[in-house]
C-alpha cells in the first residue's frame, strides 16, 4: 500500500506538549476540536496550511515525554497519513501503533520542508521524489506489525478477543 | 544466566523465563490512570463493550492533573471517570488525595508487581522494586479490562552510585547529573537499575526521585533492588507483609554501567526547554525567578518539605518572586501539618494548594504569564509545559528551590549552609544567561 505527500519538516525533542499542549487540556473529550491545534506550538501554522495524506516528519526523539495518547491520536485526526523520524521515545512509538498511525523510523536528514513523498509500508522504503532518493525503514517488531495491520489495538483486541501477537 | 530485575520481575508474571529483547504477554498486577488519560480509556472500552476491571481492587483512576477542577468539560471528565469505577468497582482517588504516583507507592504497590499506568511517570513505582512503566490509554485499558498486556524486556543500564553526597547536594541532582550525562532518549527503552552504596544508605523518598525520572532519559522503567528501607517504608504504610526480596543476581548482563560519585557532585539546574539542559549552579546562579513551584511526584514528600523549611528558617522570601507548595498526597500534607511545616512556609509566604499535580501540567494554578521564569522542583520543563509556550521552566532540587525563593534568582542553596565554605569541584566560570 502506497501513500503520498507533502513533507512537514520539524526538529528534534517534538515533545507531547508542542504536539497536544497542556493549556488545551480541557479539549482532551473533544479530539476533532483538539485536533485543529496539533503541534501549534510548534508551528502555528501546520494544523490549517497541512492536507490530508500529508507526512510530519521529525528528527531524533520525536514523541518526547507525556504517555498522551491523544498526541498520536491527534495527529491521524488532522489527516497524517505516517510520522517519519530518525528516532521515536518509547510511549509515542507504542501508542502511534495503538491508534494505527505509522511511526516509521528513517534518516530524515535526507528529507526537507515541502518535499514530496511516497511511502510504502509493504515494501518498508520512503521515496524523496522531490530530491530522487529512497530510504529505507526500520521494521517493526513483528507485534507492533500485528497490531497496525489489524487497525491498531483496539480493533485487534476486538477482533481476536485478546492479545494474538505470535 | 543471571537476570536483572527487570528480567526477574517480567518473568515471574509471564509464562516462561524471559531475556532482554524477548516479547512477553504478562499479568498485570496494578494499573492506573489519571483525569487527563482515563476518561479516553474508558471511552475506547466502551467501543468495544468492555467496560469491566479485572482487578478491581488494584485498579485506580485518579483525579489529580486538574484537581479541582478549573473547567466545565475537566469537571464532565470527572464525572465520566466517577461512574466508571461506580460501575466496575475500580478505586477512585477524588480530587484533593493527591498525585498518582505518590498514592499507588503509599497505598496500593508491591515489590515484584507490575504496574502500568497512563502516565509516564509510572515509572516512578520501581523504588518500590516493582516494573512500573507509563503506557497511553488503550494500553491501559486493555490492562484494566484483561489483566494482562504485552511488554519487550528491556535491556538494563547498570547506574552505580556511590559516596557520600555533600551538603546542598540532593537525589534530584543526582538524575540531573544523570540525564545530562546521558541525554533525553540516552536511555530510550532500557530499563535504568540503580544500585550501590548511596543507593542503599538512600531514603525511600529519595528513591522515589531517581525513579520518577527515569522516563526523562527515555526509560522504560527506574529500577531498584529491595531491603530494609523498603520493608520499613511498607510496614510504615501498613503493608509489611507485602515485603519480598527482589535482588539482582550477580551475573546479571548488564547492557551499559554507569558509575557515578555521589561526592563529586554539586548542586545542578535544568535549564528550558529541555530536561537534559543541565547546568552546575555555578552556570545557574543570578537568573530571575518569578514563581518558585515546590511539589509533584518528583519532589513533594515531607522530607523535600523539610528541607525547604530547614533553608527558609529565619528567612524571608523575595518580594519579587511568587512561591507555591503543594504537597503530593493529603498523608503528607497531614504530616506537614502536624510537623509545623505548612505554618512556616505560609508565613514565609508561600501559597499551599490542594494535594495534586498543581502547576506542574500547565492545566491551573501558576500557569506562567508572558516572558515569566518558573523555577521547579517538577520533572519536566518543556516548552509550554506549565500553560504557556511564552514562559520558562527551571527545574532542581528542593534545596535549590528554597534558595532562589529567598534570593529571587536561581541561588545555591549551599551558601545557606552554615559555616563550611561550599567545595567548588568543577572550575567552571559563573555566566549570567540570556533568556
């Protein structure tokens, strides 16, 4: 399965509270609405200027700090269709999965503000089309890979009533 | 093979021995949630018709990241989470009992248990040797409602400290120290297990602060050997039957040491925005403060009060700079009572809030104003962490803390000691930053 988009390019250490910040607390039971600030305080302009099937793309630590899952959550919201680092903090990359948005984990050195992407996840390769270069990304854990393919933990948990992750 | 605590504590609640690397499906002895994470929790069991507890009795949704509450749609959270326990038969921690972390190591964790909790400080539980790690609300959820979730066994960074710390020199600084040496993701899916001879002359509270750290340089979990501290910490809660020897084996493998001298270290400050911005004062000193934040699950306990009152004795505060005190769990703000401490640190001028995370979530109660520096004795100071990407986030010791309250600006808190001249260890020139 194949996606493609535009690249929004951010730093390293994206913590949870650039993505989902703490004065917006109170929209934690309102996602749609939380959603339209994703990562403002990061750039204020990204919730509004981004298009659905676009990437936001990190360096190293992207996901810092808080166990929100509501940042991951608000990221898909907002239309994401796969974060991109160079690393994930732990809780992010686990959550990210849980709720089914792609935490793929790549050089983004290579990939700049406006570039264009095409990710598959089939065959675990990023192509820069703007800069003609292709990446590859690290695997999943096989469980991890359960899960998102299943559509996130919920709906595998729903569907197999219980874990199933041999 | 030795295994290492993680490894032993993992294992014990899978089927079969585990290594580091392995993926296991566990039992899961406590779990909790707190205002901000459980009422997604119970919205996604809810989805899937799975509104139940396993474990009633040992699993415990809080209200203490917006307690009470400032907002009409926080109050409605609360609501959601008072009937789910109604419902399930799950403990409930109302507003004003305190912080999460600090009430599952009082009232409800053992060693040897596994906790997880939707928050990332649960990792704060591994003083109590048991494998408490953060995870988001599905995670949890599924927790609650099966008993069980699935957890890869760390690899496990040995952190060996040892010596005396000098006066003025707290365990906040140490992990400090620790997570500026190592970096924010140093330590990102290890298990970090500390040990040695400060370890073990440590309190339990200040065991509380290293673990609650761990998270900070991007740990699983924060782990430390039981024994007699923590069997008398228990007994001190009623709980001395739930003692058992958790100990790390000899041959335990070990993926990095880390050894640290605790005589060699001064008193440290985390500059914004990030946790391992981390400075010796001597860099730190001279910053104006404006609101100086003594709490949280960090640094909330009676003995961080104590210390506080110790400095300020015979003090007054900078008429500049704010000052607000919250202990971590209505227990402690009883025993501050009783000490005579809460009466000192009002009449200092400190303001005393309800037991709960307070300012520390940028949710309520000192959120920062535009261009305004907090120091803290918190665990995290992101951007915008305290309510407003516009202020500035400091955080140190208790020690520290009281000092920069007196003085108005970041201040070493060893100058307050009597007598002895403070011993500089590291030659490093006072720099006055720019904000």
């Amino acid at each position: 399965m194949s996606m493609t988009g535009k690249a929004w390019k951010f730093g390293d250490d994206i913590s949870t509270d650039l993505i989902a910040p703490g004065r917006l607390f109170h929209l934690r039971s309102n996602l749609l609405e939380l959603a339209k600030h994703v990562l403002e305080d990061a750039d204020p302009q990204f919730a509004q200027k981004m298009q659905p099937g676009d990437f936001v793309v990190g360096g190293n630590n992207f996901g810092c700090g808080s166990s929100r899952e509501h940042a991951p959550t608000i990221i898909k919201l907002a239309g994401v269709s796969a974060v991109l680092a160079k690393s994930f903090a732990r809780i992010f990359y686990r959550n990210s999965i849980n709720v089914g948005l792609p935490a793929l984990i790549c050089d983004t050195d290579k990939i700049e503000q406006g570039d264009e992407l095409e990710v598959d996840l089939g065959q675990g390769t990023v192509v820069n089309k703007t800069k003609n270069v292709t990446l590859r990304f690290a695997p999943l854990p096989p469980a991890m890979i359960k899960i998102l393919n299943d559509g996130g933990l919920l709906a595998h948990i729903e569907k197999h009533g219980g874990f199933k992750l041999d | 093979m030795g295994k290492t605590l993680a490894e032993k504590i993992i294992g014990s609640h899978a089927s079969k021995e585990v290594t580091a690397g392995e993926i296991a499906l566990v039992s899961v002895d406590v779990c909790l949630t707190q205002d901000g994470t459980g009422p997604l929790a119970i919205r996604q069991l809810q989805k899937i018709n799975l509104e139940k507890a396993a474990n009633p009795k040992r699993t415990i949704l809080f209200l203490d990241h917006a307690a009470p509450s400032p907002r009409r749609e926080l109050s409605n959270d609360h609501i959601t989470i008072r009937k789910f326990t109604e419902k399930t038969g799950a403990c409930l921690s109302e507003v004003g009992e305190g912080v999460c972390h600090q009430i599952i190591t009082e009232s409800y964790l053992n060693p040897g248990d596994i906790l997880i909790g939707a928050d990332s400080h649960t990792c704060t539980g591994g003083a109590l040797s048991a494998f408490a790690t953060g995870m988001g609300s599905t995670d949890v959820a599924v927790g609650i409602a099966l008993g069980k979730t699935w957890l890869r066994v760390p690899e496990t960074f040995k952190v060996e400290v040892n010596g005396k710390f000098q006066p003025g020199v707290y365990p906040k600084d140490l992990i400090l120290h620790l997570i500026g040496m190592i970096g924010a993701d140093g330590a990102t899916y290890k298990a970090l297990e500390f040990c040695g001879e400060t370890i073990e002359k440590m309190s339990m509270s200040g065991r509380l602060t290293l673990s609650n750290m761990a998270v900070e340089a991007g740990a699983k979990a924060g782990l430390i050997a039981s024994d007699e501290t923590t069997k008398k910490f228990l007994q001190a809660q009623g709980r001395g039957s739930k003692f058992r020897k958790i100990s790390v084996d000899k041959d335990a493998v070990y993926e990095r040491v880390i050894r640290i001298d605790a005589s060699e270290l001064v008193p440290v400050v985390a500059f914004p925005h990030t946790v391992d911005n981390v400075k010796p004062i001597h860099d730190a000193k001279g910053v104006k403060i404006d609101q100086v934040f003594v709490g949280t699950c960090t640094n909330g306990r009676l003995e961080d009060l104590r210390v506080v009152v110790d400095l300020i004795k015979g003090r007054k505060k900078h008429p500049k700079t704010r000052m607000i005190v919250v202990p971590a769990s209505k227990a402690v703000y009883l025993d501050a009572i009783k000490a005579g401490y809460i009466r000192e640190l009002v009449e200092f001028g400190a303001s005393i809030l309800a037991p709960g995370c307070g300012p520390c979530v940028g949710v309520h109660e000192g959120i920062l104003g535009d261009g305004e520096a907090c120091l803290a004795t918190m665990n995290r100071n992101f951007k915008g962490r305290m309510g407003n990407p516009e202020g500035f986030i400091y955080l140190s010791s208790p020690a520290t803390a009281a000092a920069t309250a007196i003085k108005g600006e970041i201040a070493d808190p060893r100058e307050f000691f009597a007598k002895k001249k403070p011993v500089k260890r590291t030659p490093i020139k006072a720099k006055k930053r720019k904000r």
